[in-house]
C-alpha cells in the first residue's frame, strides 16, 4: 500500500491529478489508514481542494 501513496503524492507533487487520484484510491482500497494520511500530507496540497480527493479522504 506504501508503494501506492508514495506514487499517488509524486503524482500530485508533479500536478498529475488524475494519476495521483487513482494510486490514492488504490492505496485506500488496500489499507483504509492511509486515508488518515493524505488528510494532513502537505504532498497532496495541490490536489487538496479537487473534489476527488476530498471523497477519497472522507
């Protein structure tokens, strides 16, 4: 799952929304305490607003 969020904020640190999005997604599908993560990862500052990723982190 590690491997999954390292990928999904490289992918937001670079403004790969979409990308960053689905390797986020994944990573909460295989290990749901990742989401507590992203909620405070300054990586994810550039997609923090989309409302993807609010629902990712619901």
């Amino acid at each position: 799952h590690e491997a999954w969020y390292n990928k999904a904020y490289s992918y937001s640190l670079q403004g790969n929304i979409e990308q960053a999005i689905e390797n986020l997604k994944t990573a909460i599908n295989l290990h749901p305490e990742v989401r507590e993560w992203a909620k405070t990862d300054s990586d994810f500052d550039a997609i923090r607003e989309d409302e993807r990723f609010q629902e990712l982190i619901k």
